[in-house]
C-alpha cells in the first residue's frame, strides 16, 4: 500500500507539470507494484552485513578492472552477433563489450545516435570525481536546485532549500536515487554552476577520445536534442566509472542512507532498483554496477557492468525498452545468452 502511494504522488506530480523528463524512480516502484512485492521486503535496511558486502564488491569490482583492456575505443569482435527482434531482448538498442579484449561481441544499433537520459549521470559522478578530494565536504541546497527540479519534474532525494548534505550524499544520490537535486548539487560544488560543469563533462568525454556522437547539455539527462550519445559512447564512460574507485563504489551500492540533517535526522534511504531487481536473475555472473534512465524520448534505458561466473568481464547499455522491468529482463537476456 506504501508503494503503491508512493506512485501514485510521483506520477500525479509529473502529471501535473506536463514534462517529459525523467522519472524512473516511479517506473521501478510501478515495476514493483506490479510484481506484488510487499512494502516491507522492499523497504531498506541498515545492515552492517549489507555494508560489508558492497564494501567487498566495490574491492573486487577494483581488482576485476586492473585487468580490463587499454583505452575507450573498442572494435567489432569478427563474429559479433546481430540481436534481432526475434529473441527475448526488446531494446531497440543494445551493446555488449568484452572489456578483456575491447571487442563488441553482440549489438543491435549499437552506432545509432539516442537520448541517454539520466545513463548521462554515470558522466556527472566521473566527472565530478576529478574534483572530489573528501567525500565529508559539506554543501547547501539552495532554492535553484529545488526549484528546477520542481519545475521540470525530475527524480529527486528530495532534500529540502537550505539543508546541508555531504558530497558522498550528492554522490550516491545521483547514481541511486537519479536525483537531480544531487547532481546538480554535484556540478555546484565542483564547478559553481551547471553550465561550468557540463564544459567539463564535454571534456571527459572528449578526453576518453569519444567523437561527436557524444554530446551532452545538462548534469541530469533531461531531454534535449543536443544531449546524446551512442550505446557504445556510453559503454566506454561506464567503463572509466568501474576503472574510477569514488564511480564504482556509488555505482555498486544497492542501497544507502543519506547523512543526518536537522531535516531528516534519520537520513533518507535510497536504492539501486536495478541492482536490486536482478541480482537473483540468472545472468551466468554478477552484475556488480548500473545505471539506468527513462525519458519519452528515450524510452527505458541502463547501463551495467558484470563479472562473469568465469571471471570475465562485460558491459552492457541498452535503450529505448517499454518498461524498467523489461530493460531488467534485457539484461539478463543478453548476459546470459552472449557471456
């Protein structure tokens, strides 16, 4: 009942707003819903094991990535498979990289231009990486954040103007919660304002040796036309986030609770709703990092990184399936079909 309260806020707010940017949050709790799972089983817990055991993940995901190939520029293993519309993978996009060789081992349109939506956030946090040097570091949301985030619908954490959050907060916030607040939270802090930050993000990417097909116009992944990239663009900054120890370690958390404020004296509690639907699905290996992003344009989108029962290592990004259960399922459909 909780759950289903909870989408019925978010979607009426989106509603009433009109936009068309992202809003995830709500397709994973409808996704939710949908399968019937109790509020209780979904609700987070603060457990010491949990800890420990994203904490071993994040380590492992560090040592996996010291053997993953040189660069950001992959080639098309000579027998890539073609996915179709015939196999259980319905994205209209997808792309599956062998980060031991470099090479594209299967793909559907994986050179075609798409609207990443909130993937472009996996950006945000290695961009904003460079910048970081304590995690601990204070920052103050202010009326701006809230209000584009109100003015725009977008997922949010939800912190409240003149709350003090950390940069860990706006970090993981970001990459779980896909919070606009927090990441423009982020491109403040490390830049003074978005459009600073975006330079930047455009950088990085040029940086990793990604071409024009990589563009992008906002720290959050709301639509605009000039805010895109390939499957594989975004494969290749995913891989630098898993290379990047502060990336990893937010993009391997299954769930975290935000610092203590006068506000929320509890914290607030998020969750990797990816991470956390496909863990007991049949991949053939574990899928230790992920991201995901929704807009109309884009359709349901993801981004994910996995070590293999084999200990090889993959990642795939797909785009524009119809739900985020279904992008969940594509997953675990080309994992276990390709890997």
């Amino acid at each position: 009942m909780v759950v289903a309260f909870f989408v019925v806020a978010v979607l009426t707010i989106s509603h009433f707003h009109g936009k068309t940017s992202e809003v995830e949050a709500a397709s994973i709790e409808t996704a939710a819903a949908a399968e019937s799972i109790p509020a209780e089983q979904s609700a987070i817990t603060e457990s010491g094991a949990e800890s420990a055991s994203t904490g071993e993940m994040a380590e492992t995901a560090a040592t996996n990535s010291m053997g993953f190939f040189n660069g950001y520029s992959v080639e098309k293993a000579a027998n890539v498979k073609q996915m179709s519309g015939d196999e259980e993978m319905q994205s209209e996009y997808a792309v599956l990289v062998d980060l031991d060789t470099g090479e594209v081992v299967a793909q559907k349109n994986s050179d075609t231009v798409i609207y990443p939506a909130s993937m472009t956030k996996i950006l945000t946090v290695l961009t904003a990486a460079d910048h970081i040097t304590d995690l601990n570091d204070k920052f103050t949301i202010t009326q701006d954040i809230t209000d584009y985030v109100f003015s725009n619908g977008c997922s949010a954490v939800n912190w409240e103007i003149g709350e003090t959050v950390t940069v860990k907060d706006l970090l993981y916030g970001t990459v779980l919660q896909s919070g606009a607040d927090a990441a423009l939270g982020l491109a403040d802090y490390c830049c003074g304002s978005e459009e600073a930050f975006v330079a930047e993000m455009n950088e990085k990417a040029k940086s990793l040796g990604l071409g024009t097909t990589a563009e992008f116009t906002s720290c959050i992944g709301v639509f605009n036309e000039n805010n895109h990239c390939t499957v594989t663009d975004m494969a290749m900054i995913l891989k630098a986030a898993v290379e990047n120890d502060i990336c990893r370690e937010a993009l391997s958390a299954h769930t975290y609770t935000t610092s203590s404020t006068t506000e929320h004296p509890d914290g607030i509690e998020i969750s990797n709703w990816f991470l956390r639907r496909i863990e007991d699905k049949e991949t053939g290996g574990t899928v230790e990092c992920a991201k995901t992003g929704y807009v109309n344009e884009s359709g349901n989108c993801a981004a994910s990184y996995e070590v293999t029962a084999a200990g090889k290592h993959y990642i795939c990004v797909t785009g524009n399936s119809s739900s985020a259960w279904r992008c969940i399922y594509d997953h675990v459909e080309i994992y276990s079909t390709y890997t």
